[in-house]
C-alpha cells in the first residue's frame, strides 16, 4: 500500500471525480447500454487508476487482481450471492404474482445481459473494492469503520441513475438504495476475507440480477 498521507490523497481525489463526473454523465446524456458499460463507464472508472497506481509504484495486485485464494473467492461470494438470488425471484413473484423476468430483462438476450452485468461489475468493483477500499482500509486502520464509509458513497453515487433514468418515486428510491449499500457491505466483506478482487465482481453479478428483477 503507498504512503497514508498519498492513499488519503489519492482516495479523495479518486471518489470526488467518480461522484461528479458520473453523476453528471447520468444527468446529462443516456447512451445505449452497450455503449455506456463496455467503453464508457470503463474509461472513465479505470484510467484513472491507472495513473494513481503508476504515482503509488504499485502494480495490478494492489487492486485484489490476483489468482490468490480464488476458491474462497467463489464459495464466499456463491453463498451471499444465492441469498440475493432467492431475494430478487420472491420479490418478482409478489410483483407480478408469477415469475416473470422478460419485463426486467429488456430487450438483450439473456447471455448479452449476463454479459454487461459482469463488464459494469468489472469496472465499478476494481474501483470501490480494489482499489477505494483497500486504501481506505489501509488509512484507517479498520476494516468496518472503511467499509460502512465507503458504502455509504456507494450508495450515493447509484442515486442519478435511480433518478433520471429510472424515474423511481421516494419509497422505491430508498429502498433501492438500502439495498445498494448492503450489498456494498457485503461486497467489501468478502473483498476483505479474500483479498481478490473476483470475489466481489462475481457477488456484484449474482447481485444484480435481484435488483434488475426488483424493477
């Protein structure tokens, strides 16, 4: 980990510009789906980071990108994740009082769908779990108190898409943001038992199909 008075540095610099210049892109324009998970959201998300690293003399393992306990990687993250699945099919069940995915699913066949789940897992996992929470961590010297922090900003930053791309209402809006940042807790959770960064990519995908299936 670099120096606290770099990683502090650093951390602030890096989730100042997510939170604004992603919350502008949300307000301001709304690109195909495609567009925006496989060549947008990852230039804006990862360059920088790739400077920070460069700054930090520090290389891809510093992030959790490693092979290193994969395994646990999987069954930690295959055990929540299974959770928010039977989540996610309960709440379709009561919403449409079948199982019906089609509505949420959209257009895409199942496989491309799969597919920009785990691009926008790749992106937004190595920033906030590889390399914020890490360094956070690193800073305070605790691994709850960086957790409940940085999950809070997750929080925040999954609100301009709540808003002007969803359009929920209050109740749904807060209660979609609990959930985010429950999962950003569980997220970093496993990050932390870990130390790889695939732990939270594949939770973020198993995540996010409960939440597509809740809208």
């Amino acid at each position: 980990m670099p120096k606290k008075e770099i990683a502090i540095r650093h951390t602030t610099i890096f989730l100042a510009y997510l939170l604004v210049v992603w919350g502008f892109y949300r307000v301001l324009f709304k690109l195909p789906e495609e567009v925006e998970e496989l060549v947008i959201k990852p230039l804006v998300w990862l360059t920088p980071l790739y400077f920070f690293l460069k700054k930090e003399r520090l290389g891809l393992t510093s992030l959790g990108i490693t092979f290193k306990n994969l395994f646990p990687a999987i069954y930690l993250s295959l055990i929540l994740g299974i959770i928010f699945a039977i989540e996610g099919i309960m709440v379709n069940f009561v919403r449409y009082e079948e199982l019906d995915f089609s509505a949420n699913i959209g257009k895409n066949p199942l496989l491309i769908a799969l597919g920009l789940s785990l691009a926008t897992a790749i992106s937004e996992e190595i920033s906030f779990r590889g390399y914020l929470f890490a360094r956070i961590w690193h800073i305070l010297k605790n691994e709850w108190k960086a957790n409940l922090l940085l999950s809070f900003f997750w929080g925040i930053i999954h609100i301009p898409i709540s808003l002007f791309w969803w359009k929920l209402d209050f109740t749904e809006l807060t209660g979609y943001i609990i959930l985010t940042i429950f999962f950003g807790i569980g997220s970093s959770f496993v990050f932390a038992r870990t130390k790889n960064v695939f732990s939270s990519i594949l939770l973020h995908v198993l995540w996010e199909w409960p939440i597509i299936l809740f809208r």
